[in-house]
C-alpha cells in the first residue's frame, strides 16, 4: 500500500542523516525541502539505507517525482521538467 498517488503535491524531508553520523541516503540534497508531484508510485523495493551497511532492509514504495526544473536551477524553460525516483520514507504531504 502506498501513502501517494499521482498528483499528489509532496515535500521532501528537509533532514541530513548524513551530519548523524555514516550513512547510505538515496536521496539528492538539493530536493530536501522542496516541493514536487508525484508522477507514479513505483513498487515497494528494500530501503537501500539499510542494504548499505548489510542490515535488513524493509520493502518501502518508491515514487516517480516530478519537480520543476527552472524553479530548481534557475534555468530551462517552462514546462522543463526533473524527474526523480524517491523512496516514502523522505515524502511528505504538502
């Protein structure tokens, strides 16, 4: 079962395991905090947080997410597009 369905409006987790201590994150550090759309949810696969460092892993969904690339870099043209591949866990509702 997954949380998203397309079209809903999600915020990546502002979050930074990374300064915790060692960690695997999947997810890019210029998304944390931003805002896109869920494209398509992708199947539920293991966390590769936990496959990393030889742990079990629970399956998590993973989403298709859809952000706007001029409001991300501050180039392209309207309607430009980026599509990312963002496991539940650093999804939140909008």
């Amino acid at each position: 079962m997954t949380r998203f369905g397309p079209g809903d409006a999600i915020r990546v987790k502002r979050d930074f395991p990374e300064l915790r201590g060692p960690c695997h994150i999947r997810t890019p550090h210029y998304l944390r905090g931003l805002t896109g759309v869920v494209e398509r949810p992708l199947g539920a696969f293991p966390n590769p947080e936990d496959l990393a460092f030889g742990r079990p892993a629970a399956r998590v969904p993973l989403y298709h997410v859809r952000f706007d690339q001029p409001a991300l870099f501050d180039e392209g043209k309207p309607g430009d597009t980026l599509l990312v591949e963002i496991f539940e866990h650093w999804l939140e509702a909008n």
